[in-house]
C-alpha cells in the first residue's frame, strides 16, 4: 500500500518575533501547512492548518505561510505544527 499520508512535526516552545512564518520547503507536488499553538498544545483560534495559507506545489528558500485572517503572529509562548503532505521541511523562520 503506498498511500500518502500527512508528516507532522511539532516545534519545543518558543517566542515569534516577526508578522509571518517562512519555510525553506521542497513541496513538488504536495503542500507545507502551519498551524500555531497555544502553550497548553491547543490550536490558537484563526491560526489552524484551515487558517493557514500554505505552500502549494513549489519549491522555496523562503516561502511565506499566511493566515486568512491577516492577524500579526500571536505573542507569547507557541509551538507551531507543521504539516507536511509529499513535501520536505528544512527550515523555518518569523519576520
């Protein structure tokens, strides 16, 4: 059975500086998505993988993740989960 399936991977916790996520993603024919989490590991309200703006079908060193709301990155302390579907994570950053 060679079925695709979503990779997920979940960040420790950490502070966003910045108004947007950028990926150094490889995604050919699939999508990087993010969604972001309160402490607890709750899904912030407007920034779930539904919210997000993702990386559809491309390849970039440093491709923006939106959200649909436009809201500036929560502050405090998140973890961000990204799901990865046929695509390669190798970096992120906020700014």
């Amino acid at each position: 059975d060679d079925k695709s399936q979503d990779a997920v991977v979940t960040t420790v916790p950490l502070k966003l500086h910045g108004k947007q996520i950028h990926v150094n993603a490889a995604a050919p024919s699939g999508m990087v998505q993010v969604e972001i989490l309160d402490a607890a590991g709750r899904v912030i309200p407007g920034f779930s993988r539904e919210d997000c703006k993702a990386l559809v079908a491309g390849d970039s060193l440093s491709a923006p993740l939106t959200f649909k709301s436009g809201k500036a990155l929560p502050a405090g302390i998140v973890r961000l989960r990204f799901i990865l579907f046929e695509a390669e994570l190798f970096a992120f950053h906020a700014k």
